[in-house]
C-alpha cells in the first residue's frame, strides 16, 4: 500500500492506492541551481506575489505545468516546454477584490481536464476554473466559503459519490468550509468550527483513522494544538484538539512516516523553529509530537512529504522565506530525520513549495514560489550514485555468493568485477528497501582480483572494498605440473574424445592448434569438471595439438 496526494497548495490530499509493493524509483542527492521564472506583474507594473503552488499536467503532454496563486494577479500558468523549461506565465483573473492565497489542481467535473481551485482571502470565496484543451482555461466562477479570510483549500471526495469536493480553511472565522461537488458546480459551504478562537493555518485531508472516509487536519499555533475533524456518514464530526505544547505549527501535511499503515500528521513551526511528526494510532487519534530542529531565525510556511533520495524513507521538506532555502530533513533508517539541509531557491522570500517529478527522470524535483521576486523557481533533483562499503565474503572463486554492504545501493542496475569478459552481473541480484545490502550474488567466470563497481540510472562508482579470487579463472588458469600429459580418449577419434584432467579446476583454458600452430578452436572448462567431451565435427583428419595451460597432448582426428 502506498499514498498519493492531490497537490493543494503545499499541503497533500493522502489517497491510498494499491501499487506493487517495489523500492522508490526517485534518486536524489543535493539539488541542481534552482531555474526561476517569473509569474507576471500586476496593475501598473506591481508585482504578482505568487503565495501558493501546485503542479500537474494541463495539457497532457507528459510533463508537469506549475500553477501559482498570486495574490496580486490572480492564477498564473507556466506550461512545459518540449525539451525543458516553461512558456511565459498566462494569468487568470481570480475574481474581484479575491487576493488568492493557495491553489488547489483536481479535475473536478469529471471531464477529463485539470481544473484550478484557489483560495481566495479577501472575498472569502473558492475560485473554480475550468480546464479546457491545451492547457488553457475559462472565466472564473466564485463560491463563499461560509468564513471568514479563506487561507487554504485542498481537493477530495469527503461524501464518497465519484466527485472531488472543495474544502477551505477560513483563518479568521476558525473554521473549516465543505463545499461539496454537484452536477454543474458546488453546493453551498458547510462550515465546521475549530471550537476555538484562535486562527487556523494549513490545511491536509486524509483517512487518518481508517475508516474509509477522509478527515480534516488544520493547525491551530494560536492555541498551541492541531485540529482534526473526523469524516462521518454525513458531513463532519466535532473538532479534536492535539497539544503541540508551547510550538505554533502553521502548516501541516499528512503521511505515513513510519511506515506502519496508519497516517501521521507532519507540521512545521517558525517558532520555535522545528518540524514535527504526530504519529497515527490504531483506531484513530495521535501520539505526542515528536521534533526536530530546523534552521534557526527561519519563518516556514509551507510543507511536503516525499522520498528525496530513493531509499524509500520518508523525508520532510519545507522552505524558509527569511533564507531563501528550501529545506530537507532526510528520513533515517532508524527512526527520525536527519538535521535539516538548506539548498537556494534562487528567489526572495519564498513562501510554498511543492514535490514533483519536473523533467520526468524518475527523480523529485522541488518547485518553490518567491513572492518578493515574484518568480517560481524548480531545483531539479540530481541522481545520487551508489557507494559500496564492504564485501562479504571479501575472497572466492567464480559462483561464489556474496553479499554487497552500502548506501543508496536501490538503484543499482549493474555490478561489475575487475576483469577482461564475462565479469558483469545484470540480474538476479536482490537488493533490500533501504538501499543498504545487496544480496544473490554469483562471482562470474571472468572475475579478477580487485574493486567491484556498481552502475545505477545516476552512473557508476567504484567501490572502496575489492575482492580477492582465490580460485583459477579464464584468464589464470592454475598451470599443470611439468610433464604432465593430458588423457584423451579415444585418440585417434572421429567426432568426440573426452580430456580427463588430473584435479577439478586444474586448467580452464583449452586450445586445439593445428600442425601450424594456429587455433582452430578453444573451450572453458567448467570450474569443478574433471573430465569433458570435446566435440571434434568440422576438424579436418589429421594432427592436431591440444594445449592445456603450459602442456600440450597429441590429438588424431581420423
């Protein structure tokens, strides 16, 4: 079982599917330079302000389009380029006096086509635009949320009848608003409170108790908590409150961390300045918040979850607008994130961020939006490549099984020994989830001596471990002692005689010479034979040499 989401803003819409139980595809290790492009200007050349992100493909092509709420413009569309990069934005007006805050991207009339959804503060108001072929869409179409400076929506289907609903977070009024998808449109806002008066931020839906219909998670930093609203037959049950203590968490996004079937909750803080993961029980509710630091004088306002470096561990990314950095806290394989690292959005102020697979590599990518340089930016996921640690056993002959010991080993497509044929295992090899351990492996006939190289999609790298052959190989074979003589039998022969050898694995190597002293045919002897037919069709009769490492035998062909 695996989890999708629906991009909303920077917050997920946690989907489970069932996928073939098989290691993430994505390989990641640091970012490329993030690639900015501009989200347009507004009335008389003011900036457009892009608040939220999402991505999908408008117009299916293949790639990924980035859609961006600006709160000064309105809905702003970069569509993909072939062969890389984005056309200049298009923009779409949000509705009067709107100022969208965050984008939602869903189909939600059921014609094929991705729609946009924003959330829009001032007018308190969703603004639905839908999709049309080639990426473009029609005039916005408004409708209240029932609250009060609408901060956040997310896209899914809370009443379970095959049609994406809206759900919007109205931070002042503290409440969540449902409104729920109809043929032609949406039906008026059901409006649940938080039970508080204290403002919500963030937005994620997800089914976190299991029971087939999605919840409502928000946070609530005034109160120091987290609100959950649990799905029910109809509508909405009463708010749940969950302490995060003296942390004031603005973001939340859900995902199963831990890997235990159940979904946890992931905030971000700007004070104190720390992620933290909530972990989902069975039968509903969380566990108390665990954290983890992140930088310093940082002012998050976004979160995601995704798998940055293949090894099929959660991590945690967030972008921090006083830095400029989008941040990754790497999953570990013991439990916990690793210390968050920074990598330049390129931009000024960013302020949410969303995962996606940019360029179609099978790497995920990070796209951020800057509101004071009034761009987007992409950071292109780079290929990680395997390092191997260790070899166990570190000595053999060819067919030995030996097992391989590193990091980020996931990937790997190709193992190859130090040799000159035949030294290269392609397949049949296990590799475990966490990329750590390869195992199934078969020395090869052509193996010399020397360090192992292991090849994945991000390239090769050779390993600081080798392995020692003990055993003869195609290229040194162990020699016969001097004056030893071969047994063929029968000799003369017509069309087969058979080489009796004194020991298995004495000689691999065979040669027939002619009188000439020109090979005409060779062989490899199996390492454990000590004795092979040697198939003579296509011999012309006469005298011929046969030659085993530093003797030869006589061979009459009649």
């Amino acid at each position: 079982m695996r989890r999708t989401c629906i991009r909303a803003g920077s917050y997920c819409l946690w989907l489970a599917m069932l996928l073939p139980a098989a290691a993430s595809s994505a390989r990641g290790q640091g970012f490329a330079g993030a690639t900015s492009y501009s989200t347009g200007l507004g009335p008389f050349n003011t900036g457009s302000y892009p608040k939220g992100v999402a991505t999908a493909d408008l117009n299916n092509d293949g790639y990924p389009d980035i859609v961006t709420a600006n709160n000064n413009t309105g809905a702003g569309v970069l569509l993909s380029r072939p062969g890389g990069g984005y056309a200049p934005v298009v923009t779409y007006a949000p509705g009067a006096n709107s100022a969208p805050e965050q984008v939602a991207l869903g189909d939600v009339n059921n014609d094929g086509r991705i729609d946009i959804v924003l959330a829009n503060a001032l007018s308190n108001t969703a603004g639905v635009l839908l999709g049309q072929a080639n990426g473009l869409f029609g005039a916005v179409r408004l409708y209240p949320s029932g609250g009060s400076i609408v901060s956040n929506v997310a896209l899914g289907d809370v009443d379970n009848d095959g049609r994406l609903d809206i759900v919007l977070t109205n931070s002042a009024s503290s409440t969540a608003s449902v409104l729920l998808g109809q043929a032609g449109g949406f039906a008026p806002a059901l409006t649940y409170s938080s039970g508080s008066a204290g403002s919500l931020y963030g937005l994620a839906l997800g089914d976190v108790n299991s029971d087939g219909r999605l919840d409502i998670v928000a946070g609530l930093p005034g109160n120091s908590a987290i609100c959950v609203w649990l799905g029910q037959a109809s509508g909405f049950g009463p708010a749940t409150l969950y302490s995060t203590g003296t942390t004031y968490y603005y973001a939340v996004t859900l995902a199963d961390v831990n890997h235990d079937g159940h979904l946890d909750i992931v905030g971000i803080s700007s004070y104190p300045h720390t992620a933290a993961v909530l972990a989902g029980q069975n039968g509903g509710g969380f566990a108390p918040l665990v954290v983890y630091p992140i930088s310093p004088s940082s002012n998050m306002a976004s979160v995601a979850v995704g798998d940055f470096n293949g090894d099929v561990l959660a991590d945690i990314l967030t972008v921090n607008s006083n830095t400029g950095e989008a941040e990754v806290l790497l999953g570990l394989t013991a439990g916990g994130f690793a210390p968050a690292v920074g990598y330049a959005t390129g931009g000024t102020r960013p302020e949410n961020i969303a995962i996606s697979d940019i360029n179609a590599d099978g790497i995920a990518d990070i796209v951020a939006s800057n509101l004071d340089s009034h761009t987007v930016s992409v950071l292109l996921g780079r290929p990680q490549l395997p390092t191997l640690n260790a070899i166990s056993p570190a000595a053999g002959n060819s067919g030995t099984p030996i097992t391989l010991r590193g990091t980020n080993l996931q990937g790997t497509t190709l193992i190859t020994f130090s040799g000159t044929s035949n030294n290269t295992v392609s397949s049949g090899f296990a590799i475990n989830s966490a990329g750590t351990q390869i195992s199934n492996i078969l020395v090869p006939s052509g193996a010399r001596s020397g360090p192992v190289s292991l090849s994945s999609a991000g390239g090769a790298t050779t390993s600081v471990a080798s392995f020692t052959m003990q055993g003869p190989t195609s290229n040194q074979p162990v020699e016969l002692a001097d004056g030893y003589t071969p047994l063929l039998s029968p000799n003369p022969a017509h069309a087969f005689t058979t080489l009796t050898l004194p020991a298995a694995g004495s000689v691999r190597l065979v040669q027939v010479l002619n009188t000439l002293g020109q090979e005409v045919n060779r062989l490899t002897l199996p390492l454990h034979a000590t004795t092979t037919r040697l198939d003579l069709h296509g011999l012309a009769p006469g005298l011929y040499l046969l030659r085993c490492g530093p003797v030869t035998a006589r061979l009459v062909v009649d």
